[in-house]
C-alpha cells in the first residue's frame, strides 16, 4: 500500500443494501489495517470548503498583536499562538499557531460540563459563520462514518449517536507559516495519534502529512481532490481494543526549497460528551483479544492527554 484506500459515503447513504455493506466493509478493513481512509461525497461542498480557506488564510495573516487579542488563556477556544502544542513525549514545540472553534450544544443538551462560548472574530464578519457551518457538516459527515463503524463492529448502527451530538467536539484551523530558520528538532507537526473518537480533514493547501504503516514504513496520505482524510483517534482505538488502529502520523518538513511556502489544514477532532464511557468493548475482547485497556470515561482521557500536549 502506498496511499491511504479511499471509500465512497454515496454507498452507504444509498438505498441498496449491498452499496450499504460494501462501504461497511471497505471503511472497517481500512480502520483495522491502517486507521486512514480517503473519504468522498462527504456534506462539504467545494464552495464552502473555498470559503473557510479564504476565511482562515485572512485570519493568520492579521497582525500579531491583532491575533494575540483572541488568544485566551485556559479557554480552549479562540486563537493558540505559535509553538505552544507539541507531541506527546516531545519538549519542542510544533511549528504552527491555530484557532478552535467549538461545539454550540442545543438548549436541552443536559451536559454534566459547560463548555467554553466561542470567540468572535470583529475584524471578519462571516469567520465565525462559515466556521460553524463546516463544523456542522462535518460533525454530520463523522457521524455517518461512526454509523458504518458500528455495523462493521456489531453494534446498533446508532450507538454513536447519543453520544457524539452535542459532544466536545473542536475545529482547528491551522497555520504552518513559512519556515525562515533551520529548525532545530521541530517539525510542522510530530509524529502522534489523535486523541478523539475520529477525525475529519480538509484537504491541506500543501503536502506534508504521512502515516506510519504497519512495517514501519512512512508514506504519504494523498487524498483525491475533494475528499476528506478520515482516521481513527485513540479514543475510538481504546474502545475497540485494537480492533481499529490509531495509526501514528505526522506533518514533516517541506524541502529546503520550499520553507516560503505556508502550509493551512482543517481537521475536526470529533469528541464524544464527556461521560461517555470508553470501556473495551464486548464485542472486540475473545480469546485472542483480551482487554488491553482500563476503564476510563471521554472527559478523564482527554483531560490526561491535554496535560501530556501542553495545552492544559
């Protein structure tokens, strides 16, 4: 395999049922052998992806005394300044800064926590509107993922659902600016496994993004124009035991020639609501396949994986 497999979300939307389970079957085979897949005929249009491209691009390049207004400190929301995330067991910072746009949960959530109000962005009026509304099509989109994950699991195809509306899920928008000084142990982004359920990226204005293959090997994730990569957080891996893999990836440096360049990304990191549980599930554990992990809910993972990436 030298690129990530690439399924079609028609087939599981369409009336046929042999469509439906081809598209089961397609997506959980690329989830237990890679954990990448290339997704098309998401919710997103091209427009709105061209939409919240122009929008961000605006926003990074606003003054920096401009964007530090935005940056709140503990919020999670809002603007994160240049190099303040960094992998898990690494001490340099990644090269880039981001912005989070979070969940707007419906009066009747009946959340155990509250979650941060976004921050609005006065100097661009339609930043906060074309963000959210990537954000809902793509929390829709993930939510039809999950649907097939659950049939190619043995669970109820609706298991995910009550727990990931209104979940915790964010939109980061990022910025890699250009890279004007040899740097030293950092990358874009290091090597590392999301920590949610799933997540959903937008195609990035450059390349740079590799996935760890199973023999240890890099290659490159390539998606068709359009498409959304789609991977398997550690969350969703833990929850599973093993069973859909949270493939290691990373954001490498460009070659040397092409360090001017920026590079912008838009992943949604879907969250489950906090309390739910991530307990191995039954279906995955037999003989072969003990448990492998301890029980532990959503909320008290996250928070442990915060502490290790600096950002709590």
């Amino acid at each position: 395999m030298t690129n990530i497999p690439s399924v079609d979300l028609a087939d599981f939307l369409s009336n046929d049922p042999a469509r439906k389970e081809k598209f089961v079957q397609e997506i959980g085979v690329a989830y237990s052998e890679i954990g990448f897949a290339s997704v098309k005929n998401h919710f997103l249009s091209d427009d709105l992806m061209d939409k919240l491209y122009g929008e961000v691009k605006d926003f990074f390049a606003l003054p920096e005394e401009v964007k530090k207004n935005y940056e709140i400190e503990g919020l999670g929301r809002g603007y994160i300044s240049f190099g303040k995330e960094h992998a898990k067991g690494k001490k340099e910072g990644d090269l880039k800064e981001f912005w989070h746009f979070g969940q707007e949960p419906s009066n009747d959530a009946n959340l155990i926590e509250k979650y941060p109000d976004n921050v609005n962005v006065t100097e661009q009026p339609s930043f906060n509107e074309v963000g959210l509304e990537a954000y809902r099509l793509l929390e829709k989109t993930g939510m039809y993922v999950l649907r097939a994950l659950s049939l190619y699991i043995g669970l109820d195809e609706f298991y995910y659902d009550k727990w990931i509306t209104d979940g915790n899920s964010i939109l980061r928008p990022i910025h890699y600016p250009p890279i004007k000084n040899e740097p030293k142990g950092a990358v874009r982004a290091g090597a590392h496994g999301d920590i949610n359920l799933i997540t959903l990226l937008m195609g990035a204005s450059a390349g740079g993004l590799q996935v760890l293959r199973n023999d240890g090997e890099w290659i490159e994730a390539k998606p068709e124009a359009g498409n959304l990569v789609v991977n398997v957080g550690d969350m969703l891996e833990r929850h599973t035991n093993n069973k859909l893999r949270s493939t290691i990836h990373r954001v490498v440096n460009p070659p040397k020639e092409e360090w001017k360049n920026p590079r912008y990304s838009i992943p949604f990191f879907m969250h489950p609501r906090s309390e739910m549980k991530l307990n191995c599930l039954k279906e995955c554990i037999d003989e072969k396949h003990p448990k492998a992990f301890d029980d532990i809910t959503a909320g008290e993972f996250l928070n442990q994986r915060l502490r290790e990436i600096g950002l709590i």
